[in-house]
C-alpha cells in the first residue's frame, strides 16, 4: 500500500475539521486519549494486520 496516495481528497480539509472539532476544548490527556481510541477503531475497520503494520512503520518514518 502506498501511503503517500491521498484518498480523501479533494476533501481532506472536512476531516482534518471534524477532527480538530472532536479536540476542541479538551485537556491534553483527554485529547490524547481521544487519539488512542480514534487510532483502535479506525484500526478494528482496517482489520488487516500486514496493512496495519504498514500503516505502523509509515508513521514512526514519513518519508522514507
């Protein structure tokens, strides 16, 4: 999987809104708990180990 392919455009601006929107007013460990559990549903709809590994590394090293 190619992770540079962006797959919500053209409207990737209404996510990144709804997400800062789900953040606001929060304390910052409400807002990082907010993260965790963001990341463990959206990784229980990937469902796919070998994808989720991918997704993973790619974010522990953009670009490369």
């Amino acid at each position: 999987m190619n992770y540079s392919d962006d797959k919500l455009s053209p409207k990737q601006d209404d996510f990144y809104n709804a997400l800062m929107d789900a953040h606001s007013g929060l304390p910052e460990a409400e807002s990082h708990a907010l993260n965790a559990r963001l990341v463990l549903l959206m990784a229980n709809q990937i469902g796919d180990r070998s994808v989720l590994r991918a997704a993973l590394s790619a974010a522990r090293h953009p670009g490369g």
